[in-house]
C-alpha cells in the first residue's frame, strides 16, 4: 500500500539533498532552488541505491526526481551504458534525453542516446557504437537493438520506468519484461506512474526489491468557478473547430494544451495567421524566455 508522503515541515533545498557536485553545479544553474514533493521524497532513496515506486502526476517534476540522483552515480570513466530510462513516447524520450544532457553539462565526457523509433537505426547504432552512459529509449525500438544486438544491457546499474500506466495503455507491457530480464539481477529499479493498475503492480513486484513507495496527492483541483466542456472533433476538423470555439467565447487570455513540441509551434502560427497574438510554450524554450511569455500573456500583451 502507498502512504501519501507528508510536506516537511522545514523547507528543504537541493543543497540539502546529497547530489554530486556537478549535477548540483547544473541544478544551481538551471535555476532550481527548491525541489518539489516528488523530488525531495525520491532522491535520497535513489542515491542510496534503493529501488522505488513513485506515484505522481505529470507536471510534478518527475525527469528530475530520478535523473538528478541516478546521474550522480554515473561514473564517467566507464563509457558503456550504466542507466537505462523506458518511456511510452517518442516525445517523452526525447524530453528526458534533452532535461539529462542538461543536468549533467558539468560532467566532461558524458554521453547519452535517445532510441526511438522513426529515426534511422544505422543513425543509432552509431551513437551505441561509440559509447554511451545512458540510454533513454521506447520499449519497442529498445528491444530492436537488443535483437541485433547492437545494445547491450549487461552492466546497467539503474533503470527508470517513466509514465509505467501510459506503457500498459500503448500494450508495452512484455516489452518491459523482456528489457528487464537483459539487465543484471542487481540493478536499482525506479517506476513513476501516475497510477497503480494491477499489471503494473505486478511489474513492480516482479523487478522491483523492497522498493520505497512514495505517493504525492495531487494538489491541483478544478476551481469551482471553472466550467468544463469537450467536444469530439476529428483530426482534420481541430483547426477550425478550435476557432470557433474561440470566436464565439468571451475572454481575456486562453491557454492551449497540445500532445507535442512541434504541435506548440505549428498551432501558433495558425493562430496567429487568424488574427490572434498567440506564442508557443514548449520545454525547448529556455526558462527566461518563458517567463517572459507568460508575462505577456498575463499583462495582455498576448491572447493565447
């Protein structure tokens, strides 16, 4: 069973929490101070080498709950993979790829290939070819290069199962147990999740060796004020849908949620050719650019 993990009651900060110095030269750099519920409960576990079950929403922080401590356990003079980190999605892979190579730009040397499928495999048995510390991949193209066996798995020390509900959803699941049974017997094992279903928990029972449980409860609820709404519309038809929508609603400023990076973008531009002052939000943008994004939109400078 899951304890929900208690706010501390003093404020911690990541100077408090253990990290290697260069993954807390990053960290001080990137700008965080304080680590989120998720990050302070996960890292000390992970730095001790504890296996662990993570329940958290997404947005919580979670790529930097595992990869601040795993990556301060990497010992760089060994060039060949040591943490493997499985994501459901292309996208997500790329973005956990991207936040580590970020984290661990004070370690000289340091290397790490996103594996996924619709890019060229000749590409990525290159990047494998010339060693790697981490490998950040999607189950299905991860076990496509332990068949040819251009990856090898024999000395990874941790791995990461990140959004685990999402890889049961897209039918990963014997993936997963396949990945893990080419790992040693002794690795550490971390699964976040958003949720629990049984095929997950049997997973973690499987791999996992008396793992902390740490569970977050979401702190974010509907405002009572907000009245919610959905419409079926098909792919095709989003565009003008959504203006529509936006014509006939009365507002001072929107937000859009979409599935991708490249979509944040795409949609923009669309947007801003009917009329609206709109701008794209993407992890890709750096924190001050950002900032100064959402500035505008809260000061009216923007609409969407």
């Amino acid at each position: 069973m899951f304890a929900n993990t208690p706010t501390p009651s003093t404020t911690v900060h990541f100077s408090d929490l253990g990290l290697a110095p260069a993954i807390a030269s990053a960290v001080e750099e990137v700008g965080y101070e304080t680590p989120s519920p998720i990050q302070a409960a996960s890292i000390p576990p992970l730095l001790a080498g504890d296996d662990l079950i993570g329940m958290a929403q997404t947005g919580t922080g979670k790529t930097a709950a595992f990869a601040l401590p795993l990556l301060s356990r990497i010992e760089i003079s060994y060039r060949k993979p040591q943490m493997l980190v499985l994501a459901p999605t292309r996208e997500l892979a790329i973005q956990v790829a991207e936040a580590m190579t970020r984290y661990a730009r004070h370690m000289p040397g340091f290397h790490i290939a996103a594996i996924y499928g619709g890019q060229a495999i000749f590409q990525q048995r290159k990047l494998l070819n010339r060693g790697v510390h981490v490998v950040v991949g999607t189950p299905g193209r991860i076990r496509d290069h332990l068949a040819r066996g251009t990856l090898k798995l024999d000395q990874i020390r941790s791995v990461v199962l990140d959004e685990a509900d999402e890889m049961l959803r897209m039918g990963f699941v014997d993936e997963v147990d396949a990945i893990l049974a080419e790992t040693p017997a002794e690795r550490q094992v971390a699964l976040f999740s958003a949720t629990m279903p049984p095929p997950i928990r049997k997973i973690a029972q499987r791999h996992l060796k008396n793992p902390q449980e740490i569970k977050i409860k979401s702190s974010t609820q509907t405002v009572t004020a907000i009245h919610q709404r959905y419409w079926m519309v098909s792919g095709m038809h989003k565009p003008d849908a959504l203006t529509r929508i936006l014509e006939v609603e009365d507002f001072d400023a929107a937000i859009i949620f979409v599935r991708t990076r490249q979509a944040t973008s795409e949609l923009a531009t669309r947007l801003e050719a009917r009329g609206y002052a709109a701008a794209a939000l993407s992890g890709e943008i750096d924190q001050k650019k950002r900032e100064a994004t959402i500035g505008k939109l809260k000061n009216g400078h923007l609409d969407i």
